[in-house]
C-alpha cells in the first residue's frame, strides 16, 4: 500500500514549451501533496504544498505564475510547467500525505525534466 | 525553513560494519523525524520515522536514536550491505506527515566488499 505514482517518468521539450507532470495516490485518498525539486547531488527543496479544492501554497523564491499546480482531486495533483527553460531542468518529485496508519508522506519516483 | 543539519556527507563502510548517519535540528517545534533512502533517479523512499516520545526506534537492521535535549537524531545501520549504498536523507516537520518536511544535505554511503 501507499504508492504514489508520477508520469510521465521522463520529459524532455523545447525551450518556451509547458510541460505537466502528474501526481498521482493509487491507493488512498491525500488532501494535501507536496512538489520538491532536486538538482544532481542535492537535497530535496520544497516548491509547494498542494490542497484539494484550494489554490496551492508556494515557497519563498517559487514562480506560482510559472509552476502552476492543481490539486483537482483527493489522489491527482498535476504541476505544469510553464514556458520552460533550460534553468527548469531538474527532478521534480511530488509527495503525498496519508492519514492513519504511518500518518507520513510517501514520495513519488519523480520526474525528470530537461529542456533543451 | 529551519535547518536540518546532517553529517557527513559521504561515507564508506565495509560490509557487515555499522553505518551511522547524524543530524541536528534547531526547531523545538519539529515532532516528526523520518528518514529516507534514495537511489539515483528515483524518489525517496521511507525508512524509518520517530517521534519525541520515544528515543528509540528498531526496524531490522535500522534504529534510529533520538535525543530531545540536545536536539539531535541519528540513523545506524547494522550488518551494513553493498545494497544499502545509496543516498540517505534525515526530514523533520512540525506536524507529523501533514507538513512540509525539511530536508537534511544528505549522505551518500558506500558499502564496499
């Protein structure tokens, strides 16, 4: 139990082009999910937390306006990229929270994003 | 976000040593203190989590030790294997799982035959 899924795996896209990367709880249901974004050989930074039914909260620093992400369900949240440039590059990992049990957050594979 | 500091950053163990990972935090307000295990391309998989009220944790071959006074917590891993080599990663958040975690700088082990 406890997966949460990412697609697609791998993208890659011309600079200017926008780009949507799913997160997905295939086996319980998460109000909130959280997007982290991990350059090579570095620590995992949050992006932003994600909330059914409510506009995201994003971190000091983030594009809200660039990183447009929508939480549309209790087991979908999707990250849109927009207008991406080669600086966008990176591994995007999403992550969600399940209540009861562990009561943690369980992380996606992630996705990785290179713009050429 | 608050800090998480971890150390080392790297770290070579033989097989069948004991691997020890620290980290310190400076938040009172974190309750939550899991730990990761990431391989290359993909994403962070839970270990082991602990809370203040305990200040021990056993799963297999991992333990995490937790000491509320001086704010610290740290991984071992016993009878370490050439499959355990993989990046590790201490998180802790105010509010169990419900919050977003903060991450330590993370240790890369290597468990060497």
């Amino acid at each position: 139990g406890a997966v949460v899924s990412q697609h697609p795996s791998r993208v890659i896209c011309k600079s200017g082009t926008s780009v949507k990367i799913e997160c997905r709880s295939l086996d319980f249901q998460a109000t909130t999910m959280f997007w982290y974004r991990q350059f090579p050989k570095q620590s995992l930074m949050l992006m932003a937390t994600s909330n059914e039914g409510s506009k995201a909260t994003y971190e000091q620093g983030v594009e809200k306006d660039k990183f447009l992400i929508n939480h549309a369900s209790l087991t979908l949240s999707t990250l849109t990229v927009t207008s991406a440039h080669p600086e966008d590059s990176s591994f995007y990992i999403c992550s969600a929270y399940r209540t009861g049990g562990a009561d943690t957050q369980y992380f996606g594979p992630g996705t990785r994003l290179t713009v050429l | 976000q608050q800090q998480v500091k971890q150390s080392p950053q790297s770290l070579i163990v033989q097989k069948g040593g004991i691997s020890i990972i620290n980290c310190a935090y400076e938040n009172t307000a974190f309750d939550y203190f899991p730990w990761y295990q990431q391989f290359p391309g993909k994403g962070p998989a839970l270990l082991i989590a602990i809370r203040p009220d305990v200040s021990e944790k056993k799963e297999g071959r991992f333990t995490i030790s937790f000491n509320k006074s001086a704010k610290q917590f740290s991984l071992h891993i016993m009878d370490s294997q050439p499959g355990d080599s993989a990046t590790y990663f201490c998180a802790a958040s105010p509010n169990s799982g419900n919050t977003p975690l903060v991450f330590g700088k993370g240790t890369r082990l290597s468990v060497i035959a």
